[in-house]
C-alpha cells in the first residue's frame, strides 16, 4: 500500500497518476478525498488529530505528504508542526517510508542555483516554520529512526494547478481576454516546476529505496525564462496580445489592506526582486530524466486554461 496524505491537491493528481506504474494498492487520505484512479482507496482523515494520523497511515509501506495548507501565517503555525509529528509518529509505528513534498521558503534569498545544498536561512516567517519541520524530519532521518526524504519543488506551474500564482495572474486572466500580471520586476528569471513532472518525480522516488535519507529538488528546466519573457510566451500559446502589469510592491501593500492573501503573500516578495534560480541537475543524472521545457509547460498550462480545467 501507497498511501497519498492530502489527496485532494495538485501534485497530488499527478502522483497518484504515476503511481499506478508501481502499485495496484493506493489509498488517498484527507478530509474528504476524491477518487483520481479506478480502484483507489479513500480514507478521510484530519491530520492534526494524531490517532487519524495512524489510522490513515496503517498497513503503507510509503506514504507521500503533498498537504497544503491554506496560506494563512497563524494556520501555519498551528496545525504544520502538529501534522508533521503526527505522520512521522504514524510512519515510524507502522514502518512507513515517508515523502515530504517542500518548498524553497526555508532558503530564504539566496544569490545563486538553490540545490540540495543550499543552506537553510529563511527570511520569512513562513520560511522559519518551513525550516522548523524540514528539520524536524531530517533529524528523525539522520538518527535512523525513519526512512524519509525531502522532495524540494520550485513554484509551480501546469494544468491543472489553480493555486499557482502565474495560472492566477497570467493564464486565467489572458483566458479572460485581460492583461497579464507580474509582481515587483519582470526582467528578473523565476524557475517554475512543472506539476505532472513534479508528481511522476515523487512517485519515482517514492519507489526508489536508495533515494531515502536525502533530498532531492524535482525536476525543472534550466533554461529559466524571466517574467517578460514567461508572458510572452503565455500569449502566444493562448493566443492573445502580450499585454501586462508589473505590481510594484507598493501598489501591492495597498492592495494588501483590503486583500488578505495579498497581505499573506507580501513577505515572500524577495522571491521577485532578484533571479529565482532553482537546479534539479542531482534528480535529473540519478534518473535520466528531462524536465519538461518552459515552452511545452505553457502550451500545455494555456491550453488547459482556456478549456477551463
């Protein structure tokens, strides 16, 4: 049994469409999980609750934390370093491998290519509580107690992928006959992981007993587009005029006064001002695997953006 906590997101989907490559036996935990495979087993769970949390990791032989939270500070704080003492008990009492799916907050602004090496030294308070259960995982991992590894992704882009925030501010809107949006500076590049990529990595290494005890950046192309340049090839596979916005961080605090994921997003900002540069070159040798390139993601992003899916 494989079993998928927080079967309802994105990376989710995709995972869990890769998986059947490995195992007939998949079972889809959160609160109210939706079937994506024939033959799926859904179990609803609250992992803050640390018996549901063992009862949905009961009998897996790996288990894939892809949960998302809403993006809301004082929610991070509370329930994040619950969840994760809660699955990495569940999985050390029933033997459990464990795949934690990451982000770069706990990086913080960085001056170069983000690898696995690349130190933690988060400059949010969303990177701190990031950098608190990254840690807390790799300490259980480097004391033997638990098999697990760090699956690292970039900011995502894709099909259906609507949390992302170029499908909000550059697809959904050019699919909308609008003008596109960027923030803060549209000359700087900004890598994006590609969400099927994502998920057929996850399953890969989730089934690749040697990958455990480290992390791994998924897959994503190096040749890094910049804002403008991302927008414009949005346009084309849309089709529709390039025209966009920057949002300087001024308008944007502004609109944070009436916009509470506005507010939310106004610490991660940094991410903007300077290159986003994001190597997958460890994943991308250990398994022979081509991340998929800008220009097919957005075809691909654009046409499921105007289809509405």
């Amino acid at each position: 049994m494989q079993t998928i906590l927080g079967a309802n997101g994105t990376i989710s989907y995709y995972t869990a469409k890769a998986l059947t490559q490995f195992t007939k036996e998949i079972r889809l935990v959160s609160r109210k999980p939706n079937l994506i495979n024939e033959g799926d087993e859904l179990f609803a769970a609250d992992l803050t609750h640390a018996q549901q949390a063992m009862d949905a990791i009961k009998g897996s032989e790996v288990v894939y934390l892809l949960l998302g939270l809403p993006y809301d500070l004082a929610i991070w704080k509370r329930d994040w370093p619950l969840i994760m003492t809660n699955v990495l008990n569940a999985c050390k009492a029933h033997n459990a491998k464990l795949v934690f799916l990451d982000n770069v907050y706990a990086l913080g602004r960085t001056n170069s290519w983000m690898t696995e090496e690349t130190p933690f030294n988060p400059c949010s308070h969303k990177g701190e509580i990031r950098a608190q259960i990254a840690q807390q995982l790799l300490s259980e991992s480097a004391a033997g107690n638990i098999d697990a590894l760090i699956a690292r992704s970039a900011d995502f882009y894709g099909p259906k992928t609507p949390n992302s925030f170029v499908s909000a501010m550059i697809f959904e809107r050019f699919a909308k006959g609008k003008s596109a949006q960027w923030m803060v500076d549209d000359t700087t590049k900004h890598s994006f992981t590609y969400t099927p990529d994502a998920g057929l990595a996850c399953a890969i290494l989730g089934n690749t007993p040697s990958a455990f005890n480290q992390t791994w950046n998924l897959p994503t192309h190096k040749d890094v587009f910049t804002g403008k340049e991302f927008i414009q090839y949005a346009a084309i596979a849309t089709p529709c005029t390039a025209n966009h916005q920057v949002l300087s961080p001024w308008m944007l605090k502004m609109a944070a006064w009436f916009n509470p994921l506005v507010k939310e997003n106004m610490e991660m900002l940094y991410q903007f001002e300077q290159d986003y540069l994001f190597s997958s070159q460890k994943f991308e040798l250990a398994f022979r695997f081509e991340p998929s390139s800008y220009k097919r993601g957005v075809l691909d992003t654009a046409n499921a953006a105007i289809k509405g899916i």
